[in-house]
C-alpha cells in the first residue's frame, strides 16, 4: 500500500512541480481622437498560475493609465493575462513590460513597439477583399469566355443514311 502511494505521489509532484513559461506579445495602437497609444501586453500558456506583470517607466512600475485584465485559465490547464497602458508617443521608450514568472529563467522587460494607426489596419482588410473580389471576376470571366468558345466549335453531326449517285 505504501509503495502505491508513493507511485502516486510523484505523479501529483510532477504536476505540482510543473512549469510552463509565458508567451508574451506587446502591441500597440494610436488613438485617432487624441493620438495616445494604448499598448496591450499580452501573456499567455504559462503554469504555474502566479505571475507578476507590469508596466514599468524608466525601471519604475507605472500604476498611471494602466489598466489589469483577469488572470483566467487555459482549456490546457496552463494561464493567460493581459494589461494595458495608455502613454504619450513621445515617451514610448521610457516603457517596458516587465514580467516576473517561476518558468522564467529571468525577468523579461519587452520594449514597446512602434503603434499602428487602427485606421491603416481597416484600410489594409478593405484593400485585401477588393484585390480578392477582382481576382475572382477575372478567373470568372476566364472561364465562362472558354466555356463559350468551346460551345461553338461544336462538330455538326453526320450521318451515313445519305442517297450515294453510285448506288443506283
């Protein structure tokens, strides 16, 4: 009984022990109304559940227009988290988000990137399905003009039963 208990612990000390560092992303975007940049720090499929992220301003945590997601599950047991912060452009280099995990070998700092204008992104999905859309009528067109073509080269039929001026 003791050595099946035993086999069962180390089970359970394997998962307890398990570790799985985060993915993280850092991305950016310009407000048009007020040109701030909000920019998303996004951490995901990483175990065991405690974590420490935040928003940092020349090595500083910045609390200042920061704003925490939840910390929520996986549907693979691991976690996921996010926060935000909305800066001056002119500053984007006196931020970072650090993140502090168990499956770290060390603390990360990711620097932010250059934000994308949240009109340029619409403009390039519109410019996608336009492009798309004129594919697909010119491969149309191409196929109904052979289609037609080919219609009208039709062989007429012929047919053997014809009166011959040599049979008579």
């Amino acid at each position: 009984c003791i050595e099946w208990l035993e086999k069962y612990l180390s089970y359970g000390k394997e998962t307890l022990l398990r570790t799985e560092p985060p993915g993280v992303t850092v991305r950016g975007k310009t407000e048009v109304e007020d040109g701030m940049e909000t920019h998303i720090c996004r951490l995901h499929g990483f175990y065991p559940r405690e974590i420490d992220a935040s928003w940092t301003r020349d090595g500083e945590v910045w609390e200042e227009e920061t704003f925490h997601g939840f910390l929520a599950p996986n549907a693979d047991g691991t976690f996921h988290y996010w926060l935000s912060i909305r800066i001056d452009p002119k500053e984007r280099g006196r931020y970072r988000c650090h993140v502090e995990h168990d499956g770290l070998p060390e603390p990360l700092d990711l620097v932010l990137e250059e934000a994308t204008d949240s009109k340029s992104n619409l403009g390039l999905i519109i410019g996608c399905v336009v492009a798309a859309l004129v594919l697909l009528c010119v491969i149309a067109g191409i196929l109904v003009f052979l289609k037609r073509r080919q219609d009208g080269y039709k062989a007429t039929p012929t047919s053997d039963k014809g009166s011959s001026s040599s049979d008579q």
